[in-house]
C-alpha cells in the first residue's frame, strides 16, 4: 500500500493547494455607523470585514505588524516586538467592557468630529494627544480614562482580576516582554518621550534601573502609575484581538501576520536586551541597518535599526522567543526581508549619521540553516508547527541578491562597479577559506549537501570531541569561481525548510510583460503589489503614461504599443483605466501559485492617493491610508470575488 505523501509548504500550512487573501492592516478600516474613532480598530468593523472575507470565500487575512509605532508611524519600526498598538484598541469595545462610560465614549467620538479629520487619513497626532495621552497632563484622554476606571476597581471586581492575572502570566512568559515594555514606556514618557540613550545613567541602563528600581518609583511615583497603565494597554489590546482572531476562526479563516527582520533601536527590545545586538559600551550601534541602492531609491534604503550580534548564543533564544509569542497570537508569519536570514547589508553607524544614505556599507553572514532549524525545534516544542513539520512561515524574499566575491577585485571585470560589493572581514575570511580548500576531496562531496550548523552557532564536534569543520557556505558558493550565490544560498534555506516566497505581479510585468506570468510556481505567494508598492491603479496609470510618453517622444503610432497589460492603448477609452485593477487580479487570481493576495486599495480600484508607503521616502505620510466607509461595498465586492474565486479553484 502507497504512504499517502505527506503535504508540504503552502498546502501545509492552508490545508488546500489554491486559496486566496486580502492585505488589509486594521488601521485602515473604516470607521462603524455613527461613529468615528479617527484610526480603525479592533471594534465591530473589523469583525465586518472577517465576515466579508468568509462571504468572498478568501481564506487569510494579512495584516501589516500589529506594534506600538512611533515618530514616522511605521508599523515596522515599533517600541517592542512583543507589544500591539494602542492606538488600535477599539474604543467601542472598551465601552462594551465598562471600562469606559457612554458619556465618555461620546466625548472622544465628538473630539474626533470637531477636529475635522479626515476619514481617508489617520492623524497619528491627534490620537497620540487624545487617544493615549502624551503623559498624565493628558488625563482626558480615551485610554486613560479606561486605566483610570479599571485601577479604581476593588480586589474582587472580576475586571480588574482580568487585567492581573494578564499581567500575572506576562511577568515571567516569553522572557517577561511586557515588564520590559511597559517600564521602557512609562520611563521614556517620564523623560520627554526621548530615546532611551538620552536619559540619565539610572535609567538608561537596563540593569542599573532594576537594581535601583524602588527607590526610584518612590523618588518619582507617577512612574509606577505609568507602568501600570501601559501594562493595561496590553491587556486591552491582546483581550480585544484574542476575541477578533477567535471570530476569525470561527468563519474558518486565519490570519497572517508580519514580523519585521528588524528592530526599533528606541525600543524595549533593545534598551532591555543590549547584549542580543552590535552596540558599542555606550549603548550605539556599531553598524545598522538597510539596504544598497535598489529599485525602489538610488541611495538605497537606510533604516537605522541596529543589527544582532549573532556571535552570542543569546541572540539566537532572543530571536527565536519573539516568533514563537508572535505565533501565539497569529497563525502564520510573513517573515520580512528574509534574504537576512542569508546575508544582510551593514553600514557603518558613522557614515549612517553623518551621510544619511545606505550607499555605503558591506554584506556580512547570519546563520542561515542554524536559526531556522533552532526555531523549527523551538516551535516542535511548543506545538506551533504545522502539518508535517511545517514551519507557519511565508518568506519575502524580495529585492536584490547580487552575487558576492571576497574583495570588490575578486568580481569579473565586466561587472558593474557599483555592484563591487565589499563583505564583512569575518565574511571575507570564510569565502577564502573556503576556496582555498578547494580540491579537497572532503570538501569536494560536502558542497553537494546541504549546509549544517549546530543550532547554537557553535562549531560541531567529531567522537572525539575535537572540532571539525563544516562546510559553512554550502552548495551556494562556487569554489571554482569564488563566487557567492545569495540567490542560491536562500533559495536552498527555502527549499529545505518548504517555505513559500513572494512574488508581485508589478515586478513581473515590468520584467517580462503578461506571458511571465505563466512561469511563476506554485509554491509562493503572488501579490498584485504589497504594502510598498503603489497601487493597481496608480501602477498602471504611470506605467501607461510612461509608455505613452515614450511614443511621443519617438514619434512612434500610438497603435503600435501597448499597455502594462499587453493591450493595445486607446486614448479615448477610458475603460482601460478603469477595468485595469480587476484585470491584474483575474491574472492573479489565475497564475500557478498556490496563494493569491490582493490589497484592499485594489479590491477598491483606488489610485495612487491610498499608497500605504513609499521604501526610502521620509516625507510623505504613510501608513495612513484608510478605507472610506462609503467606498466599502462588502457585498457586491463579496459577490464578484466569490465568483471569481469559485473559477479558478481559490474558494475557501
């Protein structure tokens, strides 16, 4: 008799071969009938839209991470890996909770009315006033109030015995993240909402802090107030999606969420864990992080965030305890910017300061296969793999992997000199080691294998306990050549552990035009663009007046080009406009890979003024994009999706 074969990758981790998802962060829903709230919430809009989903027959619901942002309002440069945003507790649901009263759920909807915000925009300004409170001269503000009302309960008031026992299980679960938070918070508000390295000794240092902590709490007693109170936020923030994702389920959809690679260096992460990161004595990075010049900025994308020390054995149950909580409170994890995991690009922490860009920096290793295998061992664990073994991981492999020699001579001569990347000197000395063994007949035979690594990092051991050396670079490098493949070298860690990377339709059109879109596989996830990309409408209108512009210019037939779809362009019919969106998702919804994702702006048809956010751009406000209530016809959406869906084999 056959062994059923056992299913792997996206049918693992689905429990079918073809679905589909919508990419909608829930500060973009709208606001409920009859009231406004200024940002959308874990209220019963989004309880709407789960139910929207199961009526359009899509399976998941992608969210972007679900942290505490801060300056710039990214959701991937947040104040803690651990902690959900307050500014998404929904106001409502307080109410329904007694946290708050009628009266004062009318005043905050009416302060939102009389600022005049816009219902296509959230103002994180004004929410960070009149929402959260800025500090305790804020009283007034929503979540305070709340705080207030639940801190004034007795000992037997079933609410407040929520809230301890939820502060109760978080002392000492998952490495004690919401201690850390919510001291990090109140002392960073405490001082000015400043950045951890500016306050004072007893503060800043993580440690000193906890040895002095009651004498400074009784120096300064609003401190404990406040630490209190940013606990409560995460009590009514996990309280309120625990509740949402159980709703979720219930329709038989799950939901994906986003872990950036990344942290936030004004963060509890950082400020509570120094030792898990490259930081001088001082507390500053040695190196931080980005990426070279790409096709989103000339400069390349400087992010800032400083970088994991992945010497230290720490760094490893650091990392691998923050996916696990996060796996506690969503199903799967899109993991971003995953060709890190491989390579990532560092820049010097003084030319990131002083120069603002991410032109100049090196590549260097991360552990690769040691990290995914510790996690995997991890998650067995705690019983958050899936199917088989399957890790609940979608990997955004997005974005350049350019081939990587020792030293910017060792590349061809025809190679782009700007593509002469320098690599890490301990980076370096592994490529030429690793050549230099060529013709070894050990070493012959193992780069056919796949690499091994302990799951520490540390070197493996033969009977004898003498260390023996292990391929490092695997089948990626060529030892002919010196050539690193960072291609290969993810797409390997990919295969091995059956994770589904991303493709976007945007990029394939671009590329190759329509018939690419024959040639994506089935193991990956195709987006008609993500969260960085503009829209379908706006894409393709600039893509169209660019090829339209072209032609003009070279004096070339309008009739003899076409559009980003492959049609022939007609000025006068505006419906090639219109009806471009729908297309992209039809192609889609229609290609090989097993999971197809689209954007609400898309779902909506909108342009380029609902872009959630522009890589390398720090001026325009994203991450503000809304959906308005008036744009948002569920039904008919549902109807035409469905049908869609049922066409094609993607109905769940």
């Amino acid at each position: 008799m056959t062994k059923k074969k056992q299913p792997k990758g996206l049918e693992a981790i689905l429990g079918r071969k073809r679905a589909w998802m919508v990419l909608l962060h829930p500060v973009s829903l709208p606001d409920p009938e009859g009231a406004t709230y200024g940002i959308g919430e874990l209220g019963s809009e989004a309880y709407r839209f789960a139910d929207f989903l199961a009526e359009a027959g899509a399976a998941v619901w992608q969210t972007l991470p679900l942290g505490h942002t801060g300056y710039g309002d990214s959701p991937y440069q947040t104040f803690s890996r651990f902690a959900g945003s307050p500014y998404m507790i929904s106001v409502e649901k307080l109410l329904g909770a007694g946290d708050i009263t009628r009266e004062q759920h009318d005043g905050y909807c009416r302060a939102v009315r009389d600022a005049g915000l816009s219902q296509a925009r959230t103002d994180f300004g004004f929410l960070f006033k009149h929402k959260l409170g800025a500090g305790w001269q804020d009283s007034g503000a929503i979540l305070r109030q709340a705080f207030a009302s639940v801190s004034k309960r007795g000992e037997g008031d079933p609410r407040r015995a929520a809230f301890e026992a939820f502060r109760r299980k978080y002392e000492t679960e998952f490495a004690g993240w919401l201690r850390d938070y919510a001291e990090y918070m109140a002392i960073k508000e405490h001082h000015g909402h400043g950045a951890w390295p500016g306050w004072p000794e007893e503060f800043r240092d993580a440690q000193s802090w906890r040895g002095r902590r009651s004498d400074l709490l009784s120096r300064n007693p609003d401190l404990g107030k406040s630490i209190a109170f940013f606990e409560y936020l995460q009590f009514a923030f996990f309280e309120q999606w625990d509740a949402l994702r159980e709703h979720v389920r219930r329709r038989g959809r799950v939901f994906l969420g986003d872990l950036p690679w990344y942290v936030g260096y004004d963060s509890a992460d950082v400020w509570a864990n120094r030792e898990v990161f490259e930081l001088d004595a001082h507390g500053t990075p040695l190196a931080v992080a980005g990426v070279p010049p790409d096709y989103f900025s000339p400069t390349g994308q400087l992010w800032g965030n400083p970088l994991y020390d992945w010497s230290k054995p720490g760094t490893f149950d650091w990392w691998i305890n923050a996916i696990s909580f996060l796996l506690s409170k969503v199903d799967l994890l899109r993991l971003d910017h995953f060709r890190a995991i491989d390579t990532y690009w560092k820049i010097p922490w003084d030319w990131a300061a002083r120069e603002r860009t991410a032109v100049r920096g090196v590549w260097a290793k991360a552990p690769g296969h040691a990290l995914l295998e510790a996690l995997h061992r991890k998650l067995h664990a705690d019983g958050r793999e899936l199917n088989g073994g399957q890790l609940p991981i979608v990997a955004e492999d997005l974005g350049f992997l350019d081939p990587l020699y020792a030293t910017p001579e060792a590349y061809p001569q025809h190679w782009n000199p700007a593509q002469k990347f320098a690599v890490e000197p301990s980076f370096r000395k592994m490529l030429e080691e690793e050549r230099r063994h060529h013709g070894d007949a050990g070493h012959a035979a193992a780069q056919h294998a796949p690499e091994q690594h302990p799951a520490d990092g540390r070197a493996a051991h033969d009977s004898h306990g003498k260390a023996r050396r292990k391929p490092r670079l695997g089948p990626a490098f060529n030892r002919e050549t010196g050539e690193y493949s960072t291609r290969k070298g993810v797409d390997i860690l990919l295969e091995e552990f059956s994770l589904p990377r991303m493709e976007v339709l945007q990029f394939i059109l671009e590329g190759g035009g329509p018939d690419s879109v024959k040639k994506v596989g089935e193991e990956c996830v195709m987006y008609t663009g993500t969260h960085d990309n503009d829209t379908a409408l706006g894409w393709y209108r600039t893509q169209a007046l660019r090829r339209i512009t072209e032609a003009l210019v070279g004096r070339r037939p309008l009739g003899e080009i076409r559009d980003p779809l492959g049609r022939p362009i007609e000025l006068g019919r505006i419906t090639m406009l219109r009806d471009a969106p729908w297309e992209m998702i039809e192609m889609v919804f229609g290609a090989a890979s097993a999971l197809a994702a689209i954007p609400m702006q898309d779902l909506l048809d909108l342009g380029s003024e609902a872009r959630m956010n522009t890589p390398g751009d720090n001026l325009g406000s994203w991450w503000t994009w809304r959906a308005a209530r008036g744009e948002s016809d569920y039904a008919g959406i549902a109807r035409r999706l469905r049908a869609l869906a049922d066409a094609v084999g993607r109905t769940a």
